[in-house]
C-alpha cells in the first residue's frame, strides 16, 4: 500500500494533467457503470457497486504524504461519492429525456401516430420532442387527435400553440372533432369559432372542470351568438348564474329569452339563482318549531316559529334576479 501511495503521489507530482484527467475518467466511469448496472442488476451486488466504485477514484485523491490518514479517505470518499450520484442522475435523465425524446420524432415522422399513442400517450418528458416535429407532422397528428380517447389534456395544453393558424380553426371548427383536444383550440383563439355551434362546448363543462372554467371566461363573447331557442336552456341558466357570471352578460342572455320563455314563470334564490325552493317546517329551535322557506340549492331560510306568524318569502323573479350585480350576502 506504501508503494502504491507513492507511485501516485508521484504520479500527482509529475504529470499533473493527466492524474486530473484520470480522476475525472474514474469518477465518469463509475457513475456509467451505476448507469447500466442499474438496470440490470438487483439487490446486494448492486449495492456494492454503488458504494464501492466511488472508492476508486476517493483513494486516488486521497493519496498524499507521509500516506493516507483515516480522516481524509473518508472526506475523499464522501465527496467522490456525492460526485458519482449526481452524474449518475444526471446522465440518467438525460439519456432518458434523449430516448424518449428520439422515439417520439421517429414513430411521428414515421406516421405511425398509433404507436405513438400507446408508448409516448401519458409520458409528459417525451412531449418536448413536439417542438422538433416539422409543421406538416404536427399538422397530421393533430388531425389523428380529432377522434375522442387519444391523449390526455396535457398532451393537448402543449400540441395546439405549435399549431399553425389554419389548421387550428380548421379543426376547430370540425364538428364531431374530440371535445377535450377542441377545447384547447378553442381556448386558443375563440373568435375562430365560426357560426353558433357552440353545444359541444356547455355539453363538456357539464363534466368537464377546465371546460367550466373556459366556457365562463368567454361568456361574453359566446352569448350574443346564441339563438333562441336552439339554446333555450343555455340562456336561463347563464341569466340566473349570480354566482358565476357578471351582471352584463346575465342581462344580455336574459333578453335573447322572450317574455312567454317559461323562465319568466318561475321564483329563484337571490343568493344562488335557483329555483329549487321549498315551503314547509324548517324544524325545532330554541324550544319552538319553525316552518318557511328554505332553498335546497344554498341552504338560504326565511322562517317563523309557527302560531307566531308568517314566515316572508325571499324569492324574486328573473328580471329581479338579473338586476342584482352579484350574489345577495
């Protein structure tokens, strides 16, 4: 061992260079080695892999005069092995990234979007690789993604923006196109939007929670398009959305609705908009039973002890509920 630590030492002193490039080397090696054994090697040889390569290049650099003291192998130790982790991490994820990244070109240039589905369909790292893909390729994926179940709305979030103009309002405006994927090329430009078909869109907001959220912002823009009474059920329930959408926009659904619209017919919560509300006993309090008005939507009471009175109802009408420039406190 005495020699050994010498012949380095010496080694140290007289080619200073290359006894760096030798320590790098074993340090690169070592993570490239955990690299690939990794994937092919389980349990305790693994282990010793893993903490035993780093001892290599830690004795290199440990070597010194008079020989190689318990205290400074162990600080050489603890450093090589921090050293050969986070390269060992990061050749691991690039490579992955590289992988993932060359696949997804090839079985995309290849037109073999199907394949693509299935390996790359839930695999977030390998969508940067759309960027790379020729406008032509994107333009034929993103027409393989109008038919419903392909990808996920990540997928979509990161496809429509490198789309080109034309393609996007085409598709768009493709009737049966997959509503998830027409979502997020409506959220790109909803003024492409051409003629009123607009169905597709409050259909997915009913369980869709982007799709709510989208729909709302664009409220404006949407209900001066919509006719009557092909979206009859769409304008009462923008109108008595007090919780949900401004006062304006609520007037504005509120006038597409003729005066004979049974919406005019009908009481609604001035807290909630709706027109679920009950009559009868409220139950007991304070030692006295209660009977009113309680909508089932909100919870909103308006009630009486009984023999002491009448409860007064709080309903209003629909021009009464549009007037009010957000929800009653």
């Amino acid at each position: 061992m005495e020699a050994l630590n010498q012949s380095i030492c010496a080694f140290r002193q007289g080619s200073p260079l290359l006894y760096v490039a030798c320590l790098l080397a074993l340090v690169v090696l070592g993570a490239a080695i955990l690299y690939f054994a990794d994937k092919k090697i389980d349990g305790t040889p693994l282990g010793i892999l893993m903490f035993g390569l780093p001892a290599i290049p830690a004795y290199l650099l440990a070597a010194g005069e008079p020989g190689i003291t318990p205290m400074r192998f162990i600080l050489c130790y603890i450093g090589t092995v921090a050293v050969v982790f986070a390269l060992n991490y990061v050749m691991l994820k690039s490579l992955k990234d590289f992988r993932f990244s060359g696949g997804f070109v090839r079985l995309a240039e290849q037109g073999d979007f199907a394949a693509l589905e299935q390996r790359y369909g839930r695999d977030n790292p390998s969508w940067q690789a759309l960027s790379k893909l020729k406008p032509q390729t994107l333009n034929n994926l993103a027409r393989y993604c109008t038919a419903e179940g392909r990808f996920n709305e990540d997928f979509f979030t990161a496809l429509v923006p490198l789309l080109d103009t034309k393609t996007a309002k085409e598709l768009l405006n493709t009737r049966g196109c997959n509503p998830m994927f027409r979502l997020y090329l409506f959220k790109r430009d909803p003024a492409s939007l051409v003629g009123d078909d607009f169905q597709w869109l409050f259909d997915y907001a009913e369980k869709s929670m982007s799709a709510s959220a989208i729909l709302r912002q664009n409220l404006a823009g949407i209900v001066p398009k919509l006719s009557y009474p092909a979206y009859a059920e769409q304008l009462r329930k923008v109108a008595a959305d007090v919780r949900n959408v401004d006062q304006p926009i609520r007037k504005a659904a509120c006038k597409k609705l003729p005066s004979t619209d049974k919406a005019f017919q009908l009481r609604y919560c001035p807290y909630c908009g709706s027109t679920r509300i009950v009559e009868g006993p409220l139950g007991l309090r304070m030692d006295m039973y209660i009977s009113g008005y309680r909508c089932q939507d909100c919870g909103h009471e308006s009630g009486a002890p009984e023999m002491y009175g009448e409860a007064a109802p709080f309903d209003v009408t629909l021009s009464q509920l549009v007037d009010q420039t957000g929800p009653q406190q």
